[in-house]
C-alpha cells in the first residue's frame, strides 16, 4: 500500500517520535538510578558550561 501525506504531517511524526524516544529513555534511567533532576538547575548548569 502506498500513503502520501504532507511534509507537515510527516515532520510531526518525526518529532513526536523523538520525543516518545526521549521519554522512554528518560524513564529507563529513572528506572535505572532513581535520580531525578531539577530542571532550573540542571539547564542554568548547561548554560554556564556551554554559554560561560
């Protein structure tokens, strides 16, 4: 079967994608170590780290 859908549509897929990706990856290292971070914290970290 062939489907044809818009690049719209297609790019959504895409992104929603990578976001269930993420979040499953999230949980499993939630599994994993059952650290959660502050995420204030943890992003004014990475700014200092990459932006000085």
């Amino acid at each position: 079967d062939l489907v044809i859908m818009s690049i719209e549509t297609y790019e959504s897929m895409v992104e929603n994608a990578a976001i269930d990706t993420a979040i499953s990856e999230a949980e499993s290292e939630f599994e994993r170590d059952g650290q959660l971070y502050d995420a204030q914290k943890a992003l004014a970290s990475l700014r200092r780290k990459h932006f000085g």
